[in-house]
C-alpha cells in the first residue's frame, strides 16, 4: 500500500500547489478499514438510511493522522484510488499545516483534486464514478452560515 500512496502524493505535488518536497520520506497516513455505515457515523454523527443526502465514502482523522476506508472497497479500482487520493489530499492538508476559512473550503481541494485525477485516468464522468452530483459537489465546497 506504500507504493500507492507515494505514487498518490507524486501526482499530487505535480498537480497542486501542496508541497511535498520527498514523496518518498513525506510522513505517511495510517490506513484503517472499517464498514460504511461507520466511516459515515464517524464523520456525520449520523446514521446512513436511504434518507441520506450524502454518504461519507472515507474519511480522514487529523488528530490520529489516520485514513478511514470502507473495508469492502476493491482497492484494485480506480474508484479505490480516487478515494484514497482525495482522503490523502486532507492529509497533506494537515501535514503541511494549511487553514482554512470553513470545513468546505477543505473539501472543495480534495474534490477538484479528485475530479482532475480521474479525468486525467481517462473517465468522462468523475462525478459519476464518485456517486456525487455536481450540484452536490458545489454545495458541500461553500462556507455556510445557518440563522
């Protein structure tokens, strides 16, 4: 798994502003595998039901500097791979010590980050193979203020 990740951070610093001066020697995130349903309720402090606007695919935990995986994700596809990217993204984030005005400004990185990916490995749907709806995509990126 070593070898994804750095090959992940290689594309990364090639695409993005993160600096990431020896992918090789970059402290490396630790990978865990639990179920969906918990990844989401980790995240979200919800449950998933059929209700749900949105399902947390993965998710990354700054403290721990730890990637959460679904543990029946086929990490032979490039559904695995864009996952992995946009949660090792995060990482970088973290790693590098970078703030941001809002939790959504955080993602909008790791999704545009993830959509270039795959349109670069040849998908003519990114948003489709990420099960996101490019309108949900726009809303999970802004900063929200609710009254």
């Amino acid at each position: 798994m070593k070898e994804i990740l750095v090959t992940l951070l290689i594309w990364i610093s090639q695409n993005s502003v993160f600096e990431i001066t020896d992918p090789n020697e970059y402290p490396l995130p630790t990978l865990t595998f639990m179920s969906q349903n918990e990844i989401h309720y980790m995240a979200t402090n919800s449950t998933l039901d059929e209700a749900t606007f949105f399902r947390v695919r993965a998710s990354y935990l700054p403290e721990t500097n730890t990637i959460y995986l679904p543990y029946d994700a086929n990490i032979n596809t490039l559904h695995f791979e864009s996952m992995l990217l946009h949660e090792l993204v995060h990482h970088v984030q973290n790693i590098n010590g970078i703030s941001y005005p809002c939790n959504g400004h955080v993602e909008k990185d790791a999704y545009l980050l993830e959509v270039e990916y795959l349109l670069q490995k040849g998908v003519e749907d990114p948003y489709e193979l990420m099960g996101l709806h490019p309108l949900t995509l726009i809303f999970l990126t802004q900063c929200h203020t609710y009254r």
